[in-house]
C-alpha cells in the first residue's frame, strides 16, 4: 500500500511542529525569570559587572528590578530584559524620583531607558542614587 506524498508531506510537518514546544524545553528558552532571592540578584549583577559584590538591597515586588550596593557604595539597576536580566551601574548621570508606584530610576543611558520599582523604601534609595550626581559616595 502506498501512502499520498500530501500525506507524508502533512504527517511530517506536524511531527515538527508538535516537536518544537519540546526543544524549547529542552533549550530552555523563553520562561519569564524573576529575582526570587539575594542568590538571583548576585547572579545578575556578576554578569553585568564581573566582581560586584551585593552588599545591599531593594527588590521590586514583582521581582523582574532591583537595586543593589557593593562595599564600595556602588549602586546598580538591574531589570528583566526579555528572559534575561540587564543592569547598569549608576554613576553621575543618574537621577531618582519617589513617585506614586515606587521610584523611578534614569541611569543617564538613553537606551536602557527608565526603570520603575515598587519598593519599601523609596526615599532612601532616590537620595541615595541623587547624591551620585553630586560626586559623594551614595
């Protein structure tokens, strides 16, 4: 018995297609990765600037931002960047506003654009980041 090449043509196709959702998974791509913990947060400062060492924090409820100091009073922005996490360390060029929803942080950098957390305590860290501008260490 022969089989119509449509067929094979069609039976092929969706074998791909209901394999594809599979290799996704087993690539593990796509997922919305959050920071659950200080481990996270560390994890993602160190890819974005090797040697940072957390010494402090504030994360966003939603756990996709956050703020984070090293001993050197450095302090970095890190927000989720399609499944990825992103993050500049602040310098001069940075300035912070307590708003309604939280803080709102500009990091100087046209393109990495805005950022808005919902924190505990803003005012702390809008002065803190505002200071940066002033030359003192935050």
């Amino acid at each position: 018995m022969s089989l119509p090449p449509l067929l094979v043509q069609t039976a092929g196709s969706l074998a791909a297609i209901l394999a594809l959702p599979g290799l996704a998974w087993w690539l593990k791509l796509g997922g919305a990765p959050l920071l659950a913990d200080e481990a996270a947060l560390q994890s993602a400062a160190s890819e974005v600037a090797d040697g940072f060492e957390v010494c402090d924090f504030a994360l966003s409820r939603d756990c996709t931002a956050a703020l984070v100091r090293d001993s050197q009073g450095r302090i970095m922005i890190i927000r989720r960047h399609g499944n990825r996490f992103a993050g500049r360390i602040l310098g001069t060029g940075a300035c912070a506003s307590v708003t309604d929803a939280g803080l709102s942080v500009d990091c100087g950098e046209r393109r990495f654009g805005p950022v808005h957390l919902d924190l505990d305590e803003p005012q702390a860290w809008a002065e803190a980041i505002n200071r940066l501008s002033e030359g003192l260490d935050a």
